[in-house]
C-alpha cells in the first residue's frame, strides 16, 4: 500500500534535508539531532488542558524520576493514563510528546502522566523499565481505586507491554494497555523489515539494530521483558489496544503481539493503518491523520476506564 499523502510529503521534506539517520553517530548526537528537530516545530499542538505539573517521583534505585501530570479539566480526576514515550530507548523528552499527552488527555476526559524515564545507553535494560514501572506503581497508589491505563508509543510500547508483564505478576491493577506501533522483539528479519526498513519510511533496520544495541545486550535481549512477543504466557494480562502503522518495519512485530496476546485469551483490539509510518500517531498539529486518530482512540480510552472499575 502506498503512504498516505500527508506522510508522503513529511517523507519527501526530510528526504530534501538529507539528513543523517539517528545510528550514523553516538546516542548524544541523537539527542541533539532531535532536540533540534522539535525546536524547528510549530508550537502550541495539541488541545488546551487545564493544568501541567511536573513532579519527581523516586526511582527504584534511589534516584528520581520526573513525571508530567496533565489534567484535562478543573473537575476531579476519574481515571488515568501513564504514558511511556518513544525514541528507542535512546532519546525523547516530555516536552517533545506534549502535543499527544494533551490531546489524549482530552479525549479521554483523564489525567495524563508522562515519564521521563532515564535513557540508554547510561540506563540500559532494564533501567528504563525500571524506571516506568516505579512510575506506573506510584502513580497507581495515588488512588488505588481509579481506572489506570498503561501507554506508550514504539521504545515506550515496549515499556508500556512489560510494565503490563510485571504487574501481572506482582503489582498494581492495570486496566488497559494501549500500544502504538510497538517493539516486541528483537528479530530484524521479519518481512516487514525487509519491505520498509530502508531508510525511507522514519524509521530503518539500521537506527533499529543501534538502538537494540544501546539498550540491550545481545544475551539480554530474548528475555520477555526486553522483548515481550518471547514471553512463555501472556494470559492474565489487562485488556490490549494496539495501533500498527502499515509502511512500518516494526508492522509484523506488533501484529505478531497482538495474535499473541489473543491466543492467549486476552481480550484485544488492533487497529491496523495502511498507509501510515511509524511515528505517525504523536505528529499531533502537523498530520490531520495523527490528530484523528489521537481524537478517536483517546475516547476510546477514555470509554474503556470510565467502564472498567
């Protein structure tokens, strides 16, 4: 299928910059490659909200994390989403996937809290779990009795489906998993991969392959919660909503997941976008697609909570 001509044309501006893919130097550069791609963004996407608090929570080995606390509304608070951002592990900041906590925030009519979870190759696996995990479970007892869904987009859905993994076998309650386009294991050589990996389509085999090889190391990376789709059991986990991209080297895995956690007896949603890219979802304010789909699924998570507890 051919991308849709929205992203055909995001495709063809960065194809025009010639710019050098995020694995051609080290995790720093890619930071500031990013950082400095943002910065070129326009300002003010995403729906208005009533209030932002950043706050720090602490981590499990003793340091801190920030965490940003987006509430839709002046009225009480009735569910919640922890969202776990993308970036491969390896970069991606609160203030970049602000545009889509606010929109989802609203659309759900739920807090959202955004984590700042601390990046590899300084935090390797499993310190970014570690760290989404501390926040997901403190974030839990603020109000043990409210709906909570766990959320996260490609590097974050990864994070998001352990966290899911882990609470299962020994933590807080979780009600819903919403994953975007996430990675679930390790394996480049999926059709997939070959048909989109490229470097024409966002994302490559090769920023891949570096960001496997910034997070994980080679022995660590078949374990589950490195690589979900590898786990022996995933029954008993929350109910799953998962968003694949279609032109997406990382298509196959997420479907992959999705089978997975069905036959497991999970109850699951997929929602497959043809002629979508990966990192289509968080382009809120610049891709008329991205703002639909964040509108509609926000509600639909919204819906879900609402009814869950």
């Amino acid at each position: 299928m051919d991308v849709h001509p929205e992203i055909a044309a995001v495709l063809a501006r960065r194809a025009a910059l010639n710019l050098p893919p995020y694995s051609a130097g080290t995790p720093q550069a890619a930071r500031d490659a990013f950082a400095a791609s943002q910065a070129a963004l326009p300002k003010d996407r995403g729906a208005p909200v009533h209030a932002i608090v950043n706050e720090a929570i602490a981590a499990a080995d003793g340091g801190a994390v920030t965490v940003r606390r987006y509430r839709p509304s002046a009225a009480e608070t009735t569910a919640r989403i922890v969202y776990l951002h993308g970036g491969g592990w390896v970069f991606g900041t609160l203030d970049a996937f602000d545009p889509v906590c606010r929109e989802l925030a609203v659309a759900a009519d739920a807090e959202v809290v955004s984590v700042d979870y601390r990046l590899a190759p300084e935090h390797a696996f499993p310190g970014p779990l570690d760290d989404a995990f501390a926040a997901l479970s403190q974030v839990a007892a603020w109000d043990p009795d409210l709906p909570l869904a766990v959320m996260g987009d490609s590097a974050g859905g990864n994070l998001a489906a352990a966290c899911a993994l882990k609470a299962r076998d020994g933590g807080p309650r979780i009600d819903l998993q919403v994953l975007l386009y996430p990675i679930t294991d390790h394996d480049f050589e999926r059709p997939s991969y070959a048909k989109y990996g490229g470097g024409g389509f966002l994302l490559s085999r090769t920023d891949m392959e570096w960001y496997w090889r910034h997070y994980a190391a080679p022995e660590r990376r078949a374990d589950p919660l490195a690589s979900p789709l590898r786990a022996p059991d995933l029954s008993g986990l929350p109910p799953a909503l998962l968003v694949v991209a279609g032109c997406d080297p990382l298509r196959d895995e997420g479907l992959a997941y999705a089978e997975a956690l069905k036959a497991a007896g999970v109850v699951t949603t997929t929602e497959l976008h043809g002629d979508m890219t990966h990192g289509f979802f968080t382009m809120v304010g610049l891709l008329g697609p991205a703002d639909e789909a964040a509108r509609r699924i926000g509600r639909e998570i919204g819906r879900r909570l609402h009814a869950a507890r």
